[in-house]
C-alpha cells in the first residue's frame, strides 16, 4: 500500500486560535467554562474539552448569570450578543477572523440598501449568525435550484456573500447562476471562502486522480471536512470521512491501494498519524507526503485574552 499524505491539511490558523483561546481562558478562569455551541466541528476536540470541564450550550440561557462564556470559532449574531450582555456575562469571542469579515460585509451591504443573497448551508452555525447582522435584508441560497426559485425584482439591488467554508466549485456554479438571473448583483471585494478550506480542496483535486481511495479525518458536522470527501467521490473515488482511527474498517482498502490521507481544517494530526500507523501496521504501507501550497497564516488570540496572556 502507497499512502499519499496531502499537505497542507488539517487545522488552519482559526482553528489553531480558538483552541489555544479556549485553552488560555480555561487556565486563567477554571471551569465550569461556557461555551456557546461547538468550539470546532470536530468531535474529538469536542471530547476533550468536555472532560476538562467546557459546558457546550446552544442557548445563551443555559450559562449561569455573572458567568464565562467563549463564542465559537464560527460566529454569532447581534443577538446573542444582546442577550450576553443582559446576563452580564463575561464573553470572549474567538469567532474566526475571516468569517468577521463575511459579518462585515453584510453590514455594509445592508447599510447601503441592499438585498444580500447568502449562499450557504442552512442551519450551519456560521450560516446562523452572519444572517443574523442582517436578517431583514439576507436571503439564503444553497444551490443553483434556490436561485432560480428565487423572485427578487429583476432590477433589485443585490449582493452576495458566501458561508467561508464551501466548496469553492459549488459556490462557484452558485454565484454563476445568480449572475445570469442578476447581472446587477456585486460581490465582496476578496472571495469569502476560506484560504485553507481553498488550499485543502486544491490539494485533493491535484493528487486525486493518483489514488484510488480517499480517507478524510474531520467530523461529520465539519462543512470543510464533508467538502473534502465530495470532492474525492466526485472525482470517482471511493471516501471516507472518519473522526479517529477506531472507525477504520480494513475492508475498505485491498494491499495494493493507493490512500490519498487529507483532513479537515478542525481535524486533529495526531488522528491523522494513528490512522497512517494503522494502515502501516496492517497493510505495510509506505508514505509519501506531497506539499501543493505552504502555508504561514496565524491570527492572534482574542482580544479579552491577550492582557492575560500577556501577549
């Protein structure tokens, strides 16, 4: 067995700075530490907070008046804000800086009198609170069948914006087909999707084709993670999107298998590592680690946890 390791791959610079966020406040705060939905979309880190004593609530309500609460990296809307702030609650807000600059676009837009086609996955966290700078003048598309259901005034004044963790080619189509039935509509100056959600789906695209199965570390609630293992099956590869090594299952791959290894961009390395050390031992694969793009982003930690980190 050949593994083709596919770098860059797993966390990307917000992930790396909501869990050293998350990190910092639980040593300078203690527990119980509040956490306003999932830090990360990855169950495993989940896990791990949670037997160190993070409460992960998915109502402001559940965190005790006077108490400390993180904002995920995802974001939220103005609302919860509100409602923090009635509670008198202590709040850090690790919400990943490139998903602020998709919550500032629509403020813009709204402000300038526009109506702001979102493309995006309903219910998806991050979906939830950039609608919510705006919900008055936001209106969600998944796919190119939202837009041609939708009946916005032919000459209305639009702009779209994008959930930063798409797959670069659906949102692609999306925004394609909104042009043609709004040649009017305008977007943000720099695409919204995420540099590292772009570099990971780059590298399975280009060393796709040298494989023949395709093994994704990342959870099933991760958009990154889930657009990873499309890509591969539309490319005509079987794939599988697992969270750890105990999911392995040894009929998926014959000895002879070339393994394209990738993870999401909440995905944990040391399950990528426990899962290439499996097929090692069990199948006497050989690896070779194939770098597409390099990367050097890093984002500083919240502003409410610098003084203490004395950063």
């Amino acid at each position: 067995m050949k593994i083709i390791l596919a770098n860059p791959r797993g966390f990307c610079a917000g992930v790396n700075m909501a869990i050293e966020a998350l990190e910092t406040a639980l040593k300078h705060y203690g527990s119980p530490l509040y956490l306003y939905h999932e830090i990360v979309h990855n169950r495993p880190i989940v896990e791990k907070f949670q037997a160190l004593g993070v409460v992960f609530v998915d109502d402001i309500s559940e965190v005790p008046t006077g108490g400390t609460v993180m904002y995920s990296a995802h974001g939220i809307s103005p609302l919860i804000r509100q409602h923090s702030q009635q509670r008198n609650l202590r709040t850090i807000d690790a919400t990943c800086p490139l998903v602020t600059k998709v919550h500032k676009e629509a403020i813009k837009f709204a402000k300038e009198g526009y109506t702001i086609v979102l493309i995006g996955h309903e219910g998806h966290d991050e979906v939830i609170g950039t609608m919510g700078e705006a919900p008055a003048n936001m209106v969600l598309v998944e796919d190119a069948a939202d837009v041609d259901a939708l009946t916005l005034p032919a000459d209305a004044k639009l702009a779209f914006l994008t959930q930063t963790t798409l797959s670069v080619d659906e949102a692609r189509t999306v925004i394609d087909a909104l042009k043609r039935k709004y040649p009017q509509i305008v977007g943000p100056g720099k695409d919204d999707i995420c540099y590292a959600t772009q570099n990971r789906q780059d590298a399975v695209k280009q060393l796709v084709a040298e494989a023949n199965v395709v093994l994704v570390l990342g959870s099933q609630n991760s958009s990154n993670s889930q657009r990873l293992a499309e890509l591969a099956r539309t490319s005509g590869k079987t794939a599988y999107l697992i969270d750890r090594v105990s999911e392995l299952k040894d009929e998926w791959f014959a000895s002879e298998d070339a393994v394209l290894v990738t993870a999401g961009a909440s995905a944990p390395e040391e399950h990528v590592q426990d899962c290439i050390e499996y097929l090692r031992t069990k199948f006497g694969a050989t690896v070779e680690t194939r770098t597409v793009r390099e990367e050097d982003v890093s984002f500083p930690l919240p502003r409410e946890l610098r003084v203490l980190a004395n950063i």
